[in-house]
C-alpha cells in the first residue's frame, strides 16, 4: 500500500537534485532508469561525492527520506522536518 512514505520519498530525490545539482539516478534509456531504481540503493551515490562539505546531518537525512526499505525511510513528514531543524 502507497501511504506517506511514497511522498518522502519524492522529497529525498528532490532534495537530492537541489543539493547535488544531479539526478540520483540516470541512465541513457528509459528501460535503464527503471533497472536503476529498481536497485536504487545499489546505484545511489553519496551526496558527499558531489558536495564534499555537505553537513552530514544533511546527507543522513536525505539518505534516510530515500531509503529503498520503507520501514527504514522516515514515517512521516514531520520527523524530516524535526531532523531539519
């Protein structure tokens, strides 16, 4: 079942994109990206790869909002915001 993880989800590949400048996931076919996402943790790069002094309570974040096990990703929205903070 879709619930409120899906949406911080979203807001992790958003974040990730406005901080790092670069989509977590690419590739050169829309079949590609699909593979990719597929095993997203596999071909997910730290943000610190491409911002080296990222806070890392930030890139915990993130990560945390993308996590691919949803039991694992934060539950709601108000516990990224408190995180944030």
């Amino acid at each position: 079942p879709v619930d409120e993880r899906a949406d911080i989800f979203a807001f992790g590949l958003t974040a990730y994109e406005m901080v790092t400048g670069k989509k977590p996931v690419t590739g050169d076919t829309f079949e590609e990206v699909l593979q990719k996402y597929a095993a997203f943790d596999q071909h997910l790069k730290p943000l610190r790869a491409h911002v080296p002094d990222l806070p890392p309570v930030l890139e915990r974040v993130i990560l945390k909002c993308l996590e691919k096990d949803i039991s694992r990703r934060y539950p709601s929205m108000s516990l990224v915001v408190r995180d944030l903070q």
